[in-house]
C-alpha cells in the first residue's frame, strides 16, 4: 500500500521495453515518491519485471493484471486499486503493425487501433472521474514520433498514434480546468521487442495481391534502411524511462 505522500503510479504494458523500464525506475526513486503498480496482460510474463525491480517488488512496485483492450479487465484492474486513487496514469502499452496495406487485413488493422488507440480512450475513461472529483492528477500517454509525422508502410501504426495525439489534445483542455495534466512522449526508434516482433511479423508476411515493385521496395530497401536508422539511431527504454521520470516530476 501507498505511504501518505507517495503518489500512486500506474503503467500499462510492463512486460517489456519501456513499461518495464519506467516501472524500475520509478519504484528505485530515491526518495521513494512513488507507489508503483506496474501492470501486464499476462502474469506469467513478469518474471522479467521481478528480477529488475529487486527488492522493491512488494515494496514500492506491485503489479496486477491489465489487458487494456477489455472492458472488464480495465474496470477490475482500478476497482483493485485502493479507494480507485490513481495520482499518475501512464499509457504504455502498444502494438506496431509494418508492412503494404494491401497484405494487412483489416482485423489485423482493428486490432492495432483497439490497443493504442481505445486502450488509451479505456484508460483515461476509467480514472478520469476520481481524478476530477480530487481536482488532481497527470495523464501521461506514449506515443511516438510516427504521432507526428506519417511513415511509409507504417500506415495504421501511424495512424492509430495520430488519432491518439488528436484525442489527447482535445482532452488536454477539458482536463486543463480540474488540475489535471495530460502529456504526451514522442519517442523515435527504441531498442525493445517490439522491434523484434515487427520483424518476426515481416518474416511471415505474404503478399497476394501487392504490386511487385511495392514488394522489392519494400524488402529491398525499405526494411534494411529502417534497420540501419534503429542502429544509428535508437535510444534505450533507460533513456525513455529517464524522460518520463522529468515528466512526472
Ligand atoms: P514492447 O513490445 O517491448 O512492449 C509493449 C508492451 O505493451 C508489452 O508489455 C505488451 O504486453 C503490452 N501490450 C500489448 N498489448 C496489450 C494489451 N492489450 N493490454 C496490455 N498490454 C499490452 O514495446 P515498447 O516497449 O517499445 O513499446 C511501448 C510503447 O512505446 C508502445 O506504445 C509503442 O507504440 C511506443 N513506442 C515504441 C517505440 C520503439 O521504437 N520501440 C518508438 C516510439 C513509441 P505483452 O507482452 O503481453 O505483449
């Protein structure tokens, strides 16, 4: 349980890369600010969690089951958490989608938006009513820089973290009037699984239907160009669990 003056955190998605990250971070706090529930759709996945967290699992860090794209699972998830009291929401969790829309189906495509997007809309509706009636809180969403700018064969990917920025903003202002933040984190290329599971995806990907000169650009130049971008480029889940750490502070 929260000690007076701790503020309770809770993140989505720590299983892995930066949920798992800022989940660490935030419970090693030095001067011990947070009260960390650290959540996962799977608990059999939080072996990784545990040997991180260390000896503040338990303590400062406590986890509990959320898969964001359940209704039931989301109200059950905060009705575990006491008196609902959440000071600090952190939208984590996320799917990727790569590749031609024309190989994609469309249940492929809804999926992506139910995580990243109504995840998002489930979560904040869940802990908004709490939040208002104490006049407090801060609402922190992970998105990306494909929120900001479109990128070739990423479409529904890009395309969920856009209506998710869209959303965002319009519910900055509405929440601007009970105290209450909403910010957003627009990383670039992170080294985490998700990395590893587009490619994996990519690896399995037929094309029936897509033009040859779609194809070869896409695996011919495409794909290792973007893999040399991540290598030139890509941050640790440490430095983004560094930047959310500023966030909340
Ligand atoms: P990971 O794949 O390592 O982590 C994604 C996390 O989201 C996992 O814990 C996964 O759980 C969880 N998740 C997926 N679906 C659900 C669900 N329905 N309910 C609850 N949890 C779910 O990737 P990252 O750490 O890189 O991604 C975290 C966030 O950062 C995402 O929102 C992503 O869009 C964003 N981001 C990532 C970038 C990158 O390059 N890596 C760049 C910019 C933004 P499970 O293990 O069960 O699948």
């Amino acid at each position: 349980m929260a000690n007076s003056g701790q503020k309770v955190v809770l993140i989505t998605g720590c299983s892995s890369g930066i949920g798992l990250r800022i989940a660490v971070t935030l419970a090693r706090d030095e001067k011990k600010r947070y009260h960390v529930i650290a959540t996962m759709r799977d608990l059999k996945k939080k072996d990784k969690l545990v040997e991180a967290a260390g000896d503040t699992y338990g303590k400062t860090l406590m986890l509990l089951p959320l898969d964001v794209c359940s209704d039931e699972s989301v109200k059950q998830c905060i009705n575990n958490v006491k008196d609902r009291h959440i000071d600090i929401l952190i939208n984590n969790a996320g799917v990727g989608l790569l590749g031609p829309v024309e190989s994609i189906s469309i249940e492929e495509m809804k999926r992506v938006f139910e995580t990243n997007f109504f995840g998002v809309v489930r979560m904040i509706k869940e802990v908004m009513p709490d939040m208002k009636k104490r006049r407090s809180g801060h609402i922190v969403v992970m998105s990306s820089v494909m929120g900001l700018q479109g990128v070739v064969f990423n479409d529904v990917y890009t395309a969920s973290k856009f209506a998710m920025e869209g959303f965002c903003e319009s519910m900055a202002v509405q929440l601007m009037k009970f105290n209450i933040r909403l910010s957003m984190i627009e990383p670039g290329p992170v080294h985490t699984e998700f990395e590893t599971k587009m490619m994996e995806d990519v690896a399995k990907m037929e094309y029936p239907g897509v033009d040859a000169d779609t194809v070869r650009y896409f695996k011919d130049v495409y794909l290792p160009s973007s893999i040399d971008i991540f290598e030139a480029m890509g941050q640790t889940p440490e430095d983004i669990a560094k930047c959310t750490k500023k966030v909340i502070e």
